[in-house]
C-alpha cells in the first residue's frame, strides 16, 4: 500500500508546513506525518521533478487521529497542485480515462489529449480561480466521455464528449456531509415503506424528502417491491450524489480517483490496483501503484477542508443595497426553489472514507479506522448560522438535486448529446451558487459570460423563474446580478 | 568457464519459466467461506448403497416468498429433508427444517438422488422434480413451503429407473416445460453393470390445461447420464439437450447432445453434424461464458480429466458445427489432482458450476470433488475446488484458502446467496456425512476481519405465462466494455440445481445496462440499474424494479 522512494520530499513536506504553523500542536502533527511518509530506497537531489518522494500511509493517519490532519490537510494541498511526473505515474499508455479500467483497444495515449485527457498536470491546473480548489476561465474546460469505447476521440463535437467547466471546491466538505445526511434519511424512509407494507400486506406510498427538499415518491409492496417510476432527481438507489455537474459522484473520495485518472493518468490502487485489475501498473505507465489509498485521503481531506465561499465583506453602499434588494427577488421569483438559501447539516464531522461508496473507491468497511476530520474546528464554522434545532446552516444555494433544465423554447443549457451515468443530457444537478461571483464563466460548459445571460437559458424546471425575471424590471433584474455577485471565493 | 556460464543462464531461464508455468495464485479477493451447516441448523447427510455412489444433489429455491433460498437435499437411503431459510440478511445463516408431508407414502422420500426446482404449472410456487431410485416424483409447491405429490394428476408415471440426470425448458408454443430425464444402469438388464445403460426420456406436455407428462419419448442410446442441460450452444434460440455420460458403464459410448427441435423427434448430432467422440466419466455440466464471446463454455466433470470446452474457433465456423476444443489446460482449470493434502491420484469431481464468488466480475469455477467411495486409484482426500477468475483469462485455485477443501465426499452442490448479501454461498452435499454449507464471509484479509468484495446485482426475471420465469432466457449484464451473460436454466451439475435471484459480480462498476433476450428470442431495452441492488425485471414493465429483504 505505501510505497517510498527518498527523504527529501519528507523534509520538504515537513518544512512548508513549519512555515505555516507554530506549536506544539503542529511539532505533533508534523512527528505523525514524519511517522506516516516513510522513505524509500532510490533518492534524488534536491531539485528532484518527482512529486512522490514518499506516500502516506492510510493506517497511519487514521490511526494517530487529529495529530495527523494538519499535516494531511497540508500534503493534500502539495499534491492538489503538484505537477505530476513520468516518473510519479502520470499518463495511462495503455488505459483510456474510464472510470472502470479500461484498456485501449489499440495504440498508446499520448502524454497528453486536450479531449480524452490527461489533459492537465495538476487539479490546480483549472482549480485555481480565484485561489487553489476554485473555479477555472474557460481555457480549463474539460471534454466528458465515459471513455469505455472512444478513449482516441480528437475532437470536442458533442456527439462524443460534453464539454465542462471547472466547479469551485469550496465548501466541498460540507456539501458531502449533506449529501450523506440526505441519502440515510432518503434510504431510512425507504426501508420502513418496505417494512410498513410487509407488515400491512398492503402497498405503501412515501415521499421521498429530507431536508426540505422533495425526490419525488415510491411506493413498497408487501412483497418488497419498490417501484421506483416516480422517483426524482436522485438516483434509484436513493444515493445523493452531489459532485459534478449531473451529479453523478458520490464522494470527494470517488471524485477523486476518477479526476487522478481522467485528467492527469495516475491511477490509484483502490481503483486500478492488482486487485481489481489483476496489474500493479494497469496503465502501463512504468510506475506501479502509483497513488495509495493514503495519497488519496490527503487529497480528500484538503478538499473537504476548504472554507466555504462567503459574502463579499467590503461591498460598495450600492452594491450592498443592491444586492439586499436582489436577495429578496431572487426569493420572490422562485429561484430558491431549486437554488435554495441554505440546507441544514446536523453534524460537521466528516469521515473518510465516506459511507456510502462502493467497491473501487476505498469503503469505510475496509478501513482499520476511519480519518475524522471535525470542521466544526476550523475557523470557517463560526461563520455559519444555525437553526432552532441546532443544526448548521450550509448556505450552498443548491437543492442538490437535479432538475431538467431545458424546454422546447429554451433550451440553451440543453447543448449535450450524450447522457452521463443514466443522467440524461438536460437534466443537471442545481448548481452551487456560494462563490458564483468567483467563477465566471458561467453554465455546465461555461459558455455565458454574464449572469444575465446564465440566468435567461433557464428552461425546464426553472422556466417559470426565469420569466419571473425577465418580467422584473432591468433594475430588479440587475439587482439580483448584484446580488449573485456578492457570493465570493475569497482567500481565508 | 563460457559453457558454465551459458548452463547456468539456461537453468535460470528454466527456472524461471517454470515458475511462470506454475499453477497461477488467485490476485484478487479470495472470499472466506466458513462452514456453519451445525450452527445454520442444518443436518442432512447422504449415503446409501452403489446406487448412491452417484447423485447427492438437491435443490435451492424461495418456497416462502421471502426471497431467500430454502433448501431441499436429497439422502439417498435416509430420507429427503427440506429445510427453510430464516437467515436474515447479511447475517448467519440459519434453517429451520420443516417436516415434508407430499400426501402420499412418506417412503417416497427415500432413495432421493437429487432434485430440481421449476414451476411447472406457473401458478407462482416453485414445483420440485425428484430424482429417485425407482419412480421420480413430481411435487407441486404451494404457500409456505409445501408440497403435494402430482404425479397423478399430472399424468406422469415416474419414468422409472435410477434417475441421475434430470432437464427442462419450454419449447415455443408449450404451456408446460419439456422434460429431460437421463437414467444410469438398468441393473435388471443381462450382464449389468456393464454395457447396460438405460435409455433416457423426453417428456413433452401433452395439450391441455394442466400439465400432461403422458407422453415418453425415448432417448436411446442411453449411456448412463449422471448430467443434463438443455444449452443455445450456437445462440440460434433452439436449445439443445447436452449429455453427460460416465464411460464406467457404457459400451461404445461417448458425450452426447440432442437436437431437439419443435414438435420434431429428438435426434443426436452426429459425426456430420461436426460432433466428435469423447468419452469421459461424465458426472456434471456447468455452463458459462468465460470470454464473454456469447457462447457459452462446458465444465465438464470426470475422473482425473476434467475439461473445460470452447467452440474451436478453426473448425466449428460461426458456431456451425459443434466442435470443442478442450481449454483446462492453458487456462488453469484441470482441477485433475488434488491441489493439498498432499494424495496425488487422479480427482473424483461432481458438481460444476460456474459463478463469481468474489464479485470480481469474472466468472469463478466450484467444483465437488469425492471418491465414490473406496475407489484405491483415486484419491482418496479429494478437496473440493474453487478456481477463481483471472484476469489474463486462466484460473487460479483458491479452495484451501478460502476453506472448501476440507476432508469430505463431495457430491452435489447448491450454490446461491443464502442471506442475501451479495455474495455466494455454497452448500455442498457429502456422502456419508452431514452437508457442509459455506457462507462467503468476503474477502480474506490476512488475520483481519473479512473485507467487502465487488460490487454486484442480483437479477430476478418475471415474464407471463407460459414459462413464467424465464427459463431459457439469457441476461447480458454491460459494464464499461465488458458484457457478462448468464442464462436461465433448469438441470446440469450433479443432480443439483437452484432457482431465484442470479447473481452477476460488477467489480468497481456503480451502475449497469442489462438486456434480456427472453426465451422467445426477443430482446429487451437496455434496463439502467445501480450496483448492489436486488433487481426485478418484469417484460411487462418498462423500467426495472427494485426489491428490498424483509428482515
């Protein structure tokens, strides 16, 4: 699982994150880390190109508990802007960018394919605007295939790929930790339907809602059927999937792996490892097991602690009375139907693996202990609000649902031509509007450059809202420009 | 000093080929299989006289609709037993046994050799075919697991003999299946045992509302069938009846496989036809597509020759002729030697069957393995073995490590998930002791707890009468480029056979696209479905549905 090859990376690693820190509580995080990167054999100079001097040891962190995560956190943001090497892994020869491994038909990848990837060196490579784990301009879109027949396709016709824009990972902890609380609650409602009707003999009906927000209804037989016709906007297995723009993974962890692979070749061992592919090197890059399953974590921790985006503080007097007036149209038009305000989070303890995973992504049944990672500590949770009952209030702006978002007559957003894991090509999950601000351009393939123009393609679901705007008058409509504008990335 | 030094490159290239020759080790999950037959309740063992060397099957079937697989084990001379599955999901297993009342002559549950569950008159409770020495027995399923014996009412005189084979499908147009039934020696004929095989038996239902077995078709020659399927070995959608027959007894004898063809007499493939000899101590079919290629591949079980066939891609054509080329050998899967315990005479294997047992997506092979009885030439401690899938297409044997290959008999196997977790089971049948029944903890993790496997699907086809579920229907499960077919079938192995959820192991796939051809020939859509889930595909109904274990 860990796999080591120099010393230097460690006192690299050790020494940025001194300069970041004080204290004892880090001198005992950085002796964990220390603990956790173990060298290897082969060394090179200090001015080594390799990003993986060493690997961290999953078992390890998870075991030395909080002492580890600073130090996690920290290698985590080393390699979310590392620039892999050939000699790290980097590049699938032989593997398309699939997320179950696959191998080319025929010929080798070249190091890199600006459509079937890997089409950058680093996640920081287009997460990076406004800051790192942020959005990307439009140069940093990527081309979507599934990547199981067409791992060569070279052009960006949407008859092959879907073309996407990079989505800011803020707060992207607190959105897993949503999606996890509305899948037990989506998936307990489930269970007692099934056990209601058993026990009945008589067929049973249950909506399908959490937190507020309504998946449609399914209806349990006593036999233990479950029709699922009218379930909606979720996944028939009642897992809320919250990451991508259809909404399509599960986890940062899932996220992950398939990014590693897709956009830059490295395969990580719980995916493409031996025991799933039967090979160390599944790509054929020349470096076995290129990520361990401790690589990963770090990666995921760092992510699941960025801050969420927050309210831009030095507004204008204009702008702020602007953007207030805005707030309340946006509210009085609908938008928050789908867009909604905020979603309440009982607990801010994130936990990887995540739980509701499956194989290829490292479950939390195969973990001796679990990484737990409180963000209820970090400086970002005093600024979120709570409710009566005393949970968090995570102001996404998002149902975390998808919703078809094209008509007959509107249909801008509806520019795909093929469906994304039984996700069909109109239909996507409400996008995140913390930070919209930051991320212009804007729309699945970042295609609008202004929120007007973002805002007018709503069709489908949100075709009511977006007349309600057009029928405002252009200082209400600007206002609620103002008001999305206000929703910033800013550093911490 | 040149001449040392080229012999000592040459013994180190030997060396090292032939450690790459060496049996393959399994490089995925080996799942832990821990046998609690005592603690799951059940104790049922198998024996008897030469008429019970052979058989030792049973069956597998939901005979309760709770969707878990209940049990019915054949004891030779001690009585059949059926034993109802109260497991709860993803715990241990636990069965209950439940006394058969057939209302007729309890002594008709003895001299079982093995049975299979169909649902003969599709009133939606799995029916049981009984294989005896003597008259088999037709046992109609009612609620909560009961059984009354139809024979009578369903015009069926027992086809009598020593039953060690049985088969079924619906041929087009038919109410009720058609029935294979394949027979051992006939010990009243002069001479016997040798040379003197009974013929076997084509039952085809007869019109009517009910079903009719009045009617026998003869299948001669007969050469001592211990293993029946009807299998689409050329995908043409007219299933032919293979025959597996054991050379102990026969005389000029070979393998076998009918043409049976609607409303036709059955007749053999012969040498013209492409068929070619072999001769074999046939005792199981197992049947699976190793290659994904569509066409399915045989596990045949013997004596010390085991084989696995493959149509040979030079001279059967596309799939015109039925010729095979034997393949155990250059993937792994001869399974001819015990592979521990250290006796190195020939195998004594039974049941076949293939399935994947660490969700890995691949197809895995189980093999029972026992002596007859105190046969000296072969070995005597005779593991049983579990051949688990590779990816470079060979096999590798994992039975010592994954706990099957303890010191017993085996006969007969029933190979189902018997608390619903997504993982096989299997219960093997001994003669001469209790059953041994082992439930897949998942995968061994050195001295660690069992770590969760692959993911998985578990299909349930329901479609309206005639043929209610889907015998005869092949399911091709898609993911990424890899497509995995299994086929709904009623007989093979060794008088052993399972009804209900079919299992597909998914690997890291979250999500699937399954079609099914259904036994007309028809295909489905495509049916989008999640990974570990229970899945209902009704024909009737456009989208799949989901089913959920009540307790």
């Amino acid at each position: 699982m860990v796999r080591d090859k120099e010393k230097p990376t460690i006192r690299r690693l050790t020494g940025d994150v001194g300069d970041m820190k004080r204290g004892l509580g880090v001198s005992i995080a950085l002796s964990v880390v220390a603990g956790v990167l173990v060298a290897g054999a082969a060394s090179g100079g200090s001015w080594d190109e390799r990003v993986f001097g060493s690997h961290v040891d999953f078992d390890a962190v998870a075991s030395a508990g909080p002492a580890a995560l600073t130090a996690l956190i920290e290698r985590g943001r080393e390699l979310f802007k590392a620039k892999f090497t050939t000699a790290d892994g980097a590049g699938r020869p032989k593997a398309t960018q699939a997320i179950i491994p696959t191998k080319r038909k025929s010929g080798i990848n070249p190091p890199f394919s600006r459509t079937s990837g890997p089409d950058s060196n680093s996640c920081f490579g287009c997460h990076n605007d406004p800051i790192e784990g942020g959005s990307g301009d439009d140069i940093a879109n990527v081309f979507v295939s599934e990547g199981f027949e067409s791992a060569q396709f070279d052009n960006i016709d949407p008859s092959f790929s879907s073309e996407r824009h990079t989505i800011a990972l803020m707060g992207a902890g607190l959105v897993e930790l949503l999606a996890r609380e509305m899948t037990a609650d989506l998936q307990a409602i489930r269970a007692e339907a099934v056990a209601h009707a058993r026990v009945t003999g008589e067929p049973c009906r249950a909506d399908l809602v959490t937190k507020g927000i309504r998946f449609g209804w399914i209806e349990a037989h006593p036999d233990g059927m479950v029709d699922l016709d009218s379930v909606d906007g979720v996944d028939a297995d009642l897992i809320v999937r919250p990451f991508s723009r259809k909404g399509v993974f599960t986890s940062l962890r899932q996220f992950t792996i398939n990014a590693l692979n897709v956009h830059h070749g490295m395969e990580a061992v719980e995916r493409f490892g031996v025991r799933w592919t039967g090979s160390h090197d599944f790509a054929e890059s020349g470096v076995p097991d290129a990520i361990t399953p401790g690589d990963v974590s770090a990666l995921v921790a760092f992510q699941a602690a960025l801050p969420p985006p927050t309210v831009k503080a030095d507004l204008p007097a204009d702008w702020r009375a602007a953007a207030s007036e805005g707030a309340k149209q946006f509210q009085a038009i609908g938008c928050v139907s789908c867009h909604v305000e905020t979603l309440p989070l009982k607990s801010l303890v994130f936990t990887d693996p995540a739980p509701y995973d499956m194989a290829g992504t490292l479950r939390a049944s195969e973990a001796k202990a679990l990484i737990r990672i409180d963000l209820s500590t970090f400086p970002f949770a005093r600024t979120l609000q709570k409710n009566d009952k005393g949970e968090w209030l995570i102001p996404l702006y998002s149902d975390l649902k998808r919703h078809l978002v094209v008509d007959e007559t509107v249909n801008a957003l509806g520019n795909e031509l093929q469906a994304q894991r039984f996700v069909e090509r109109d239909v996507f999950l409400t996008p995140r509007l913390w930070g919209v601000g930051s991320t212009a351009p804007y729309g699945h393939n970042g295609a609008f450059r202004m929120l007007d123009e973002v805002i007018v393609a709503h069709g489908g679901d949100a075709r009511f809202s977006r007349d309600a705007y057009l029928a405002l008058d252009p200082e209400q409509r600007d206002s609620i420009v103002a008001f999305l504008r206000s929703l910033v990335i800013e550093a911490p | 000093m040149r001449t040392v030094l080229g012999l000592l490159i040459v013994l180190a290239v030997f060396a090292a080929a032939r450690a790459a020759d060496g049996p393959q080790k399994p490089l995925g999950d080996v799942p832990v299989m821990h046998e609690e037959a005592e603690a799951a309740g059940i104790h049922s063992v198998y024996d008897g006289p030469w008429e019970f060397f052979v058989g030792g099957g049973g069956a597998a079937f939901d005979c309760d609709g709770s969707g878990f697989p209940s049990v019915f084990l054949a004891g030779g001379k001690n009585p059949a037993k059926l034993f109802v599955n109260r497991s709860k999901a993803g715990g241990p297993l636990r069965f209950e046994e439940k006394p058969l009342d057939i209302g007729a002559d309890p002594k008709l549950l003895q001299n079982v050799i093995g049975a299979y569950p169909i649902d003969i008159d599709g009133d939606g409770h799995m029916d049981l075919f009984v294989l005896r020495v003597g008259g088999n027995l037709l046992l109609k399923g009612g609620p909560d697991c009961g059984f009354t014996l139809t024979n009578k009412e369903w015009n069926f005189d027992g086809d009598p003999g020593w039953t060690t084979s049985f088969a079924a499908e619906w041929e087009p147009g038919q109410k009720f299946p058609t029935l294979a039934i394949g027979h051992y020696v006939d010990r009243n004929a002069p001479g016997s045992p040798w040379g003197t095989c009974q013929e076997n038996s084509l039952y085809r239902p007869q019109p009517g509302d009910r079903p009719d077995y009045s009617v026998r078709t003869p299948l001669a020659p007969g050469f001592c069938a211990l293993s029946m399927l009807f299998t689409d070995w050329n995908k043409s959608g007219v299933p032919s009846l293979r025959v597996s027959n054991d050379r102990q007894y026969y005389r000029g004898g070979e393998e076998q496989m009918w043409r049976i063809e609607p409303g036709k007499t059955p007749r053999l493939y012969t040498r013209a036809d492409g068929w070619r000899h072999l001769s074999i101590f046939g005792m199981g079919i197992a049947e699976g597509d190793i290659d994904g290629s569509g066409y399915p591949e045989y596990f045949l079980t013997s004596m010390g020759d085991e084989k696995l066939q493959k149509l040979d891609p030079d001279e059967a054509g596309r799939a015109e002729l039925p010729v095979y080329r034997d393949i155990a050998a250059e993937v792994g899967a001869t399974a001819h030697i015990p592979y521990t315990g250290g006796d190195k005479r020939p195998s004594t294997a039974w049941h076949a069957e293939f399935a994947d047992f660490n969700n890995a997506g691949l197809l895995d092979i189980f093999v029972s393995k026992g002596n007859l009885e105190q046969m000296p030439d072969f070995a005597a401690r005779d593991p049983s073995n579990l051949l688990l899938g590779q990816w470079n297409g060979k096999f590798a044997e994992a039975g010592d490590e994954a706990g099957v290959a303890g010191d017993r008999k085996g006969r007969g196997a029933l190979i189902a998930d018997f608390n619903l977790d997504g993982c096989l089971d299997i219960l093997q049948i001994n003669r001469g002791s209790d059953v041994s029944l082992f439930r897949n903890l998942g995968a061994k993790n050195g001295d660690g707890p069992p770590l969760p496997m692959g993911n998985w699907t578990e299909i349930r086809l329901v479609e309206p009468n005639p043929n209610r579920n889907a015998v005869g229907a092949k399911i091709s499960v898609k993911t990424g480029t890899r497509a995995q077919t299994r086929t709904v079938q009623v007989g093979g192995g060794d008088a052993s056979g399972h009804a209900g959820w079919i299992h597909v192991g998914l690997g890291t796939a979250e999500r699937a696209e399954i079609r099914v051809q259904w036994p007309d020939g028809e295909w489905s859509a495509s049916y989008r479905v999640f990974a570990n889930q229970f899945v209902v595909i009704d024909r009737a109904k456009p989208q799949a549905a989901y089913w959920y274990p009540g307790r």
